[in-house]
C-alpha cells in the first residue's frame, strides 16, 4: 500500500517507509494484533447485554505515560497477522454474538483496516463497526473510514496542549483532535439507536478526567457542548489507574469521589443530558484486559 511508503497518517507526520522501519507508534506495514474478545465495559449503548466485538491492535502513535494498556500499546505486544485473518476474526466475533465491531486503536492500520472492511461491509458483516480511539487524528485518514465506520467513539483527552505534551508526548493535540471529531460527526450524524437501545449510528466522545486536573476537563465539557449540545453522547469518565510509576505526582493516584461528583455537577450545570457517568468501582486493574492471554 503506498501509503504506508511515506507514512503521514496521524499528526506525527513522520514520512517513514514503513515496508523498511517504524515511525512514533512503532508499527511496520502489517497489522499486529494483540487481543480480540467480547467485552462488556464499553458504553451500555456498545456493550448491551452480549458484549462488544473488541480487537485490540498493538502500537499506538501516542505515547501516554499512564497508559493502562502500555504493553500493547508502547511495548508492541502481539501477534502480526494478515489482512485475511483479520476479517476472520471480525466474523468470528459477529457468529459470538457481539453487538458491534470495536477497533480499538487502529489509526495506523487505517488503509488495512478499510480493505478489509469493503471486503465485509454489508454483505457477510452485518452489525455497526466501532472506531475506537484516542482522536489524534489527520482529518483525512478519518475520511478513508466513511461508510464503513457507523459508530465513533472517540476521546478527548486534554483541552491544554501543554498537558498533552507533557503527558502523552503530542503537539496540538486540541486542534487535530477537534478537527477529527468534526469529521466524525459529519459522517455518521446524532445517534440513532436500535429497539434493544444500542446505539446504530452515532458519535460517543469520552472525557478522561486526570486527577489534578479538573479544569481541563471542565473546559472539554464546555467545548462539547457548545459544539454539538444534546446531538451526541458525553462520557465523562472516573476510572483513571495509576499502573506506572510516574514523575507527575497528581497521575500517581485515583480520582477521588469529590473531584468526580464536582465535574458531573459541572456537566448538569451547563445543560448537557446525553451523557454517561460512572459509579464508584471502576478504576481498578480488574477492568484491563489480560493481553497474556494472547488469542489471536
């Protein structure tokens, strides 16, 4: 595939032949995969009651310091698999019964990812495909994915670009994300939802709150709303884990109760409903997937 011969699919724009080496997320120019399950701790309106088809791709074009998945996602854990073997594991996942197909992280298998997705769409595949992700984007491999994504559930991790930096090692991490969810929402339009109330179409856009880091997350909620009021689904977020030791004190604990209830409050304060929040319990190693267990 050339694109994958000068390599600009997210906003590190590296430029690097990935047929001969790696840029920032690591990967090289086949798909690496690391986990495929069903999984029941995504949005109520993904997981229903049968689970998310989830396939978790290695490699990851951010570099977040408290990554919970840092195995997969900085380490490189996984399995490198072909194209072929891809779809069957998306096929696979829809005869288990999953909801939808959730492809978590896959920005930098975009142009694998759409060939095997034009292949399946609507013909042997016949449930949503998610596109899970952390919204450092480029607007344009976000367009290779329309009509063949119906969901985007997308984060939006930092309002403060020095905190991105700082955190997660991206520049104008704000601008590239915003930008990517505009086209996110261009694409698939407010939710729709299905008789069960899982969702069919639509855009969920995740607020990680960071302890310490309150306003941040104020100032995302605001912008949310603002931008698309009730026309998609918020999911303001308290599971925060410290698994890695960090030289930022704040990210060193969980976020307590109080902070949470006071950015939960914020959000009724502005006026925005479509929202999900989370109860106490859910910050815990217990909710990361076991990735030893390889079963690709």
């Amino acid at each position: 595939m050339e694109l994958l011969k000068h390599c600009m699919l997210c906003p590190n724009k590296c430029g690097v032949n990935r047929y001969e080496t790696v840029g920032v997320c690591g990967a090289k120019n086949k798909i690496k995969l690391a986990y495929y399950s069903l999984h029941m701790w995504e949005e109520p309106v993904i997981s229903g009651d049968q689970g998310s088809g989830t396939v978790f791709f290695s490699h990851c074009n951010m570099k977040c310091i408290y990554c919970q998945n840092k195995k997969i996602s900085i380490d490189g854990y996984g399995k490198t698999i072909s194209n072929k073997r891809l779809g069957e594991i998306i096929l696979e996942l829809q005869g288990k019964g999953a909801h939808n197909i959730n492809l978590v992280t896959p920005t930098h298998y975009v142009p694998n990812i759409a060939l095997v997705l034009h292949k399946l769409k609507g013909k042997e595949l016949t449930i949503p495909v998610v596109y899970n992700t952390s919204s450092y984007e480029n607007v344009g491999t976000i367009m290779m994915m329309n009509h063949l994504v119906d969901i985007y559930l997308a984060d939006l991790r930092y309002f403060d670009d020095q905190l991105a930096y700082n955190y997660s090692g991206c520049k104008n991490y704000f601008e590239n994300a915003t930008l990517a969810i505009d086209e996110m929402f261009r694409q698939v339009g407010s939710p729709v939802l299905d008789e069960k109330g899982l969702l069919k179409n639509g855009l969920v856009v995740r607020v990680l709150i960071l302890p310490g880091h309150l306003e941040d997350a104020k100032n995302i909620l605001r912008y949310l709303y603002k931008t698309y009021g009730d026309e998609i689904f918020i999911s303001i977020m308290n599971q925060y884990t410290p698994v890695n030791p960090c030289i930022y004190s704040n990210l060193n604990r969980k976020l307590t109760k109080e902070e949470y209830d006071e950015v939960v409050k914020y959000a009724l304060e502005l006026g925005i409903s479509n929202a999900f929040v989370q109860e106490e319990g859910t910050a815990q190693e217990s909710f990361i997937p076991c990735f030893d267990k390889n079963i690709v």
